[in-house]
C-alpha cells in the first residue's frame, strides 16, 4: 500500500525482503551511520576527534591569513605567556556563547526570558570548529524576568569546571594514543551582544566608560538633548 501511495522517487521496498537486503553501515563504536550525505564516509567523523584536537598545533599557519583563531595574535600571546599550557596540544581552548531571548512571546501573557549557555572547543579544524557536534549546552537558565547583573549566580557550577580544569586538570584517556594524561582547558573568549557582554564579564557597558577598549581615554559625550552617551567617535 506504501509503495502505491508514495511518489515515484521515493524508493520503498516492495517487500520485506527487500526492506532486509537494505543495509546501512555503523561506526563499530556506535558513533554514527553511514546514511544519507554521509555515506560515503570512509572514516568515522567522531571516532577521529581525539586526534583532531591537536589540529590546531599540527597546522600551524606561517601565513599572515588569519584562517582559524590559533592564527591570531590572541592565540599566540597566549601560548607565549602561559608555555606550560600550551606545551600540551590537546589542551583545550574554550569559547563560551550566550545570549537571552523570550520564547512562545505570542502565545503567553506573562513571557519569561531564557539563556542558554553554550561551550566551544576551538582545537578542531576547520571544518568541524564552530559545528553542531561541538556545541555544549552547559546550562540553560529560564526565569520570569532578565538576569541583568545576576548572572554570576547561575553559573558558579560551570565556572567551578572551569577552574579546576584550569587549575589542576582532570585525568583523561586519549584513546587515538592510548595514553593518560592531565587535560587543562582555558576559556580563551565569549561570543556575545554588548550588553550579554557586560552581564558575562561584569563590565558596566552603560554610561561614558563603557568601551572597555577605550576606558578613561573614551572620546564618548552625551547628547545635549537626549542626555544619552554617544560613542560614535570611539576606535
């Protein structure tokens, strides 16, 4: 009856024989399938990931292209500063996104606000950084009105992690060298709007100090009218 009512292109087995003769290939580690735009695979895309993390320093750019972040000078002082860190290559390097917004708004009389919180690797190249996979939902926090300055409060379990992965590290397993070793992590920035930017590093982004690239040497002013900061002539 399927095989009637379905359109032409689509391929339904006829039979339950033929629905058995389909095979579709598996990752041994359970990983993955081999399915749809992916099946012509050879290689795991996740089983490869360990290895991966060390891309960042096996790739190394001498190129003045800025082509993934371990090109850029923020990366490189880093390395520079901390060596014992960077002296591990599968250490990782953290990014951290969030950002607020109000979900079901129409339907609800009284909406809430929603962050969520989501962690990055950046060792990966490029073609898996900043990918679905390696999002990391850390923490999601609902509540009736914006978090404006409090924030801190919902995240003191991550940054907890963050420490101690900073501090002393965890024993890990890297399975693509079969070996121990104590993994450290650094959260190298945050992706954000300037005022998520304000509630994330408690900088105050209202007022005519508010570019903290500026500081005290910001050619901000304050509108004669308006009475609102202007910094239209700051960087």
């Amino acid at each position: 009856m399927l095989v009637d009512l379905a359109p032409k292109i689509i391929c339904i087995p006829k039979n339950y024989y033929e629905a058995k003769k389909e095979k579709i290939d598996f990752c041994v580690d359970g990983c993955m399938l081999y399915y749809k735009e992916v099946k012509d695979l050879t290689k795991c895309k996740f089983c490869r990931s360990p290895s991966q993390m060390r891309w960042h320093h096996e790739n190394k750019n001498n190129s003045i292209d800025l082509r993934h972040p371990c090109d850029g000078e923020a990366w490189k002082h880093f390395d520079h500063v901390y060596l014992d860190f960077a002296s591990e290559p599968q250490n990782i390097r953290l990014g951290l996104c969030s950002d607020g917004f109000t979900p079901y708004v129409q339907a609800s009389t009284n909406p809430y606000s929603c962050w969520p919180v989501i962690v990055m690797p950046y060792n990966l190249p490029l073609e898996m950084c900043m990918t679905k996979p390696y999002f990391f939902l850390t923490c999601l926090i609902p509540g009736l009105h914006n978090l404006t300055v409090k924030i801190d409060v919902y995240l003191q379990p991550l940054i907890d992690d963050l420490k101690l992965l900073w501090d002393c590290g965890v024993l890990t397993y890297d399975i693509s060298t079969k070996q121990n070793f104590i993994l450290h992590a650094a959260l190298s920035w945050t992706i954000n709007d300037f005022s998520a930017y304000g509630m994330l590093s408690g900088w105050g982004t209202k007022g005519k100090l508010a570019c903290p690239h500026c500081m005290a040497d910001t050619k901000a002013f304050q509108l004669d009218n308006g009475v609102k900061s202007s910094w239209f002539d700051c960087l």
